[in-house]
C-alpha cells in the first residue's frame, strides 16, 4: 500500500513539474520592426537557424530556450546587422516546482518587440 501511494505521489509531482511546459508552449512569437521592410532575417541558436522572420506579420518563430538568440538580417544595399537577444523568465514561476521547466527552457522567453534598423552600404 505504501509503494501505492509513493507511486501516486511521485507521479503527481512529476505531472507539476511539466505544467509551465503546458502552459507556456514550446514555441514563442517575437515581433520585431526591420528597416529595411525587404530585409531577410535569420534567428540562431547553437549555431543552427531556429527562426525566420516573416514580414507580412512582422515577427518570428523560435523553439523557447534559456540560451541567447543571435537574429541576422540582411538586405541589398545594407550591412548586415546581427543583434543578441538574451530570454528572460516567466512571470509567474514556482519555485521549486518547475525544474524541468527551467532544463527545457520553458519558462524563459525572448522580450520584444525588438527593432532592427540597418545602415545603408557606402
């Protein structure tokens, strides 16, 4: 009877722990305002493209992750322009309850809108 109620309770804790996960998604918009409006941006993580920007939404994709975001964007007659966007936490974090949350990154999001302005090539 004892392991029954172990188990129960340990299962319990265990579906806790994912509820942030649940919640919050695993994937998050940014809005982001690009100068120029035909610039192609790119987000990266762990050197891999993780999001592209969209123009008609003026936003983009990206797995959620406590790891920084490094956006490129590029642009005919532009320098390219790369900008780093470090996650911040949720609000509404329980501590001690979401470990698992905090390994996946689920609790983290990126903070925008961000704006992008790019210099034009001399």
């Amino acid at each position: 009877m004892s392991r029954l109620i172990a188990g129960g309770a340990l299962g319990f804790a265990l579906s806790l722990m994912g509820c942030a996960t649940v919640m919050e998604g695993r994937s998050e918009r940014i809005a982001l305002n690009v100068t120029p409006e035909n610039a192609q941006c790119f987000g990266w993580r762990d050197g891999k493209v993780v999001g592209t920007y969209d123009p008609t939404s003026q936003s983009m994709v990206v797995s959620k992750s406590k790891d920084d975001l490094m956006i490129l964007c590029r642009a005919y007659g532009y320098q390219a322009k790369r900008i780093w966007v470090a996650p911040s936490t949720s609000d509404w974090d329980v501590p001690g309850v979401d470990a698992v949350d905090y390994v996946t990154g689920a609790l983290h999001r990126y903070d925008g809108p961000l704006i992008i302005i790019m210099d034009q090539e001399q």
